[in-house]
C-alpha cells in the first residue's frame, strides 16, 4: 500500500494522511483529536465521503478499513468557545423550563389533569437536558477548573437543594395532589432554575476570563 493515502480535511484544510493496512477510521480519528486536544480544540462533527458520521457513533466504527483516496472531514473548535455557545443554549432552555412552570400550576389549577402531566413531563425532560449540558460542560472543563473555580460554582450544592424537593413533588404526584404539585412547579422549581443559570453564567465567567 505504498504511497496510498487518505484525504483528509480538517476545518477546511486538506492534510494528506499515508495509508497502511491496518488504517482505519478510529485510527486516524484519534491521532486528529489527540493533536487538536493539545490545541484546547474540540471534534464536533466527522463525515466519511457524503456520510456524516454521528460522533456517537464514531466508537462502533473504530475498526472500518480506509480507502485509498477517500475523504474523511473533521471540524473541530476551540473548547472554550464551544462551551461558551453551549452556556447560552442552555440558558433558553432555562428560560422555556421557568415559563412552563407557571404553565404547568395553571393547567393543574383549572382541573386540566391530562395536559397538565403532559406538560410537567416535558418541563422534567427540559430540567434533564439542562442537568445533561452542565454535566458535559463541567467534564470537559476538566482539569481547567481550580479548587477556587469549583468552591465558587457550587454545583454540589445547587444539586441538594434540587434533590431535596424531589420527594415531596414526587409524593404529590403519587397521591394525585395535583394543586400541590402545581404548586411547588410554579413557586419552587423556578428558583433553582434561577440557580443553575448563576452557575451557568459563572462558568461562562471563568471561560471568558481564562480566554483573556
């Protein structure tokens, strides 16, 4: 297979990648990621010819041979950059959770059960999604985050407060006490809501002041 290569094309520039036997696709992947991480950059997207590649995805395909003269396609961004962008995603889906709280107490309220938990499972999937961003976002973080950073976000603290309202919403809802459960919707999940976009924003704080 002398000679052979790969095209690669990395944000946009092609870099030309020799092709061995053994070549591929977790293989040439892995050394991009390794490079562009020294670089505080980070994957988002991978396409295979005119197939995009789901980064998911990319583990399942570790072992799938190169073709000599196929294209492979990476995008990659600055690390920072990306959580900042991640940060304001997150920060809508706040905003749409804290509307639906008052949503969801009103339904319950005027006796409109069926919408009502229909509504209150889509605000739980939202608070998940949520907890799923900051999640990822403090992971890759990583080893960037001081012992100062972490003290002044909190996250574990944040956590319990939201834990400890979770029995009693949960009770409610076994005990088809949907007033209450409308109740602690509207009055109470919207202040930890109010929580997890300080620390969202404080993070962004950090990364902006870390970029600087």
């Amino acid at each position: 297979m002398e000679n052979e290569k790969v095209n690669v094309v990395v944000n946009g520039k092609n870099v030309s990648y020799p092709l061995t036997a053994t070549s591929t696709l977790g293989e040439i992947v892995k050394k991009f990621i390794g490079e562009y991480k020294k670089m505080n950059m980070l994957l988002t997207s991978v396409k295979r010819g005119e197939e995009v590649i789901p980064l998911d995805k990319i583990s399942e395909l570790k072992d799938s041979q190169l073709i000599s003269g196929e294209t492979i396609e990476m995008q990659f961004v600055d690390m920072r950059e990306y959580a900042i962008n991640t940060i304001d995603t997150a920060s809508e889906y706040v905003d749409r959770a804290r509307q639906n709280c008052y949503t969801v107490n009103q339904l319950f309220t005027n006796g409109n059960i069926k919408e009502g938990l229909q509504q209150f499972q889509y605000l739980m999937e939202g608070i998940e999604s949520i907890n799923a961003i900051l999640s990822g976002i403090l992971k890759l973080m990583g080893g960037t985050l001081t012992e100062k950073d972490l003290s002044y976000l909190n996250v574990g603290g944040t956590m319990k407060r939201i834990e400890k309202i979770l029995p009693t919403l949960e009770s409610a809802l076994k005990k088809g006490d949907y007033i209450s459960v409308g109740d602690i919707v509207e009055y109470e999940i919207p202040d930890e809501l109010t929580l997890y976009e300080e620390i969202m924003q404080k993070i962004k704080g950090i990364l902006t002041r870390k970029v600087n």
